[in-house]
C-alpha cells in the first residue's frame, strides 16, 4: 500500500538491506577506539562493551528498556520485579563505567515506575546533578486514571570536573511583557527582524519543546521508543565538546549517532536488533544530505509547533555578536 503523500517514515528496502548490512560489526577481541568510532555494534551490551577502549568515552546516554512488557522488533523484553530490573540496569552500568573518561557526563532515560530504580543506582555511582522532565505528548490518554505525559533524563557526572556549555542550548522564549529602563532601552530583550519582541534564556530541567517522532517527520522509523532528534542536540551540546566520544548501548533507530554526526562529534552506538542498527546507518546516510535537526534553527532551540516560515522570519545572523548572532 503506498503511503499518504506526507508520510515521511523512514523504511527500509531491499536494497537498503543488501548495502547496508557489511557495515555492522560486532566485538570479539579488544580493539582500537579508531576501529569503532562512528560505527554502529550489532550486539549484546554485555558482550560487546568488554572490548570497548576504557576511558574513551566523554558523554554516555542510556534510554534502557522501562520496566515494562514491550516488543523491539524480534526482542520482547518482560516486565520484571523491583529486584530484578534493580540487578539488570546495576549489571548494565556498572559494566559501562570503566569506558567512561573521569571528567565524563552521564544521561539516563526512565520513566515514573522505572526512575526511583534508577536514580538509586546512579545515585551510588555518579553524582546526581539533575532531574530532567521531558513532556511526552503522545497519546490520548486513561478513562481511569491521568494521563502518562513525561518521562525523566537523569543527568550526573563522574565528579564535579565536568563540561557544560549552557550558551549552545539556548532558548527562544517570546517576551509577553517587555521591561525598559529610564533610557529607554530594552532590559535583557530583543526585537525580531519581525518586530517580535524575545528573548534568548537558559534552559530549564522542564522540557515542553519536544515532539516524539511521528509520520510526518522525515526522523520517524517504526522504532516503538525513538527519542526525538531535538533532545539528543540539547544534550550533546551542553555536554559534550566537538569531536569527542559519545556512547549509546541501546541505540535502537540511531538517534544518537545521527545527531552526533551531526553535531560534529564522535560515536559509538550498540544494538541487538539488526533491524533497528539498519535504520540508523540509512538515517546517517540521509544525514550527510541534510544536516537539519528539526526545532534547532541557526543555534537557537525554538518553540514547538513554531511555523517554519516563523523561525526563518525571527533568526537572522549577525557576525559581530557571538552570543546574539541570530537577530536582525
């Protein structure tokens, strides 16, 4: 059946399949971190992490199964007890530590049920700077109950010596009441080439910008989990300078390692499903084509919803201000 002419979800073809699969390798004996950089691991976790280099690793981000029954193509994983999934993510952490650098920083992804597990555990291991709360608008929602609309990114470090550049992940935020001082002059605003009047702030451990990848975004793969490329770029840019190492054990469609390319740092992506590892290297193809990331407009993470013609309107360059290079 052909698609719905604004249907952009990625597939995969035959062909697609026939070239694609000699690029995917696994780990049998230790290797040289220029063996595995930007390459995509087709592979259990806990096997292929005992040849990955230690301390190669600047920014890990983990979006583990949640404790939850839920089908990743050929893999069902099964909801587990409290103890159990405790033991399984301690036994996946623990055994990706030693890759990570000493001043390394740490996302995790979980979910209300599975985040006190998890922050117990980074919380022995790391040390815990942040709780982040994404909304994750997606579904309609329980006749009995509220409706399950965020997810948390555990943010840590491995000591306080740590990478964070506040100035890249900057926000557009419109200015409802404008403050000028006894001059005049505008207090800590800006005018658009539109004469719209904003602001650029500091972000917030509150998401609200993020929209989960669905058909009509050229991102979207029939992965039942995929992370929007947005909150990838918002993370990669705060922690992690360009050309480092970036690790993602559970890569699933490639978020990770296409934003990364992107971006213009390293990564080294793991996932067992060979399906999935397919989608991401035709995802980083697509990517020397199209560097885009949907919402992130000349260095400036924009509003949901925004219309692009909107953005393209509000964000103009300007050399001589390194900081505010976006407006008239």
């Amino acid at each position: 059946m052909a698609k719905a002419p604004r249907n952009k979800t990625l597939e995969l073809t035959e062909q697609d399949i026939d070239k694609l699969e000699s690029k995917l390798i696994s780990l049998h004996e230790e290797v040289s971190i220029s063996f595995i950089k930007n390459k995509i691991i087709n592979q259990d976790l806990l096997e292929a992490i005992k040849f990955v280099p230690k301390k190669s690793v600047s920014l890990l981000f983990m979006d583990p199964p949640y404790n939850l029954t839920k089908k990743y193509n050929a893999t069902v994983f099964n909801e587990k007890s409290y103890k159990e999934y405790y033991d399984l993510f301690k036994e996946w952490f623990v055994k990706i530590l030693p890759l990570l650098k000493d001043d390394a920083s740490v996302y995790v992804c979980s979910e209300w049920k599975t985040s006190s597990i998890i922050f117990d555990i980074l919380n022995n291991y790391t040390n815990v700077q942040n709780r982040i709360v994404w909304k994750r608008d997606k579904g309609r929602g329980s006749k009995t109950n509220w409706k399950n609309n965020s997810e948390d990114v555990w943010f840590c470090t491995l000591s306080n010596d740590y990478y964070f550049d506040v100035d890249s992940v900057k926000e557009y935020k419109s200015v409802v009441a404008p403050y000028r001082n006894k001059k005049g002059d505008a207090k800590d605003w800006y005018n658009s080439k539109n004469g719209n009047k904003f602001r650029l702030t500091h972000p917030s451990n509150i998401w609200t910008d993020l929209t989960v990848p669905f058909w009509s975004m050229a991102e979207n793969t029939s992965h039942p989990t995929q992370k929007p490329e947005k909150m990838l770029a918002r993370i990669i840019l705060a922690s992690s300078k360009e050309t480092d190492i970036v690790l993602d054990p559970f890569l699933g469609s490639g978020t990770t390692a296409v934003v990364s390319k992107k971006l213009n740092r390293n990564f080294i992506g793991i996932e067992r499903e060979k399906k999935y590892c397919l989608y991401a290297l035709k995802r980083l193809e697509n990517a020397d084509k199209d560097q885009r990331i949907q919402g992130y407009v000349n260095g400036v993470f924009m509003p949901r919803n925004i219309n692009k013609k909107t953005m393209n309107n509000e964000l103009k360059p300007k050399k001589d201000q390194k900081q505010l290079k976006f407006f008239k």
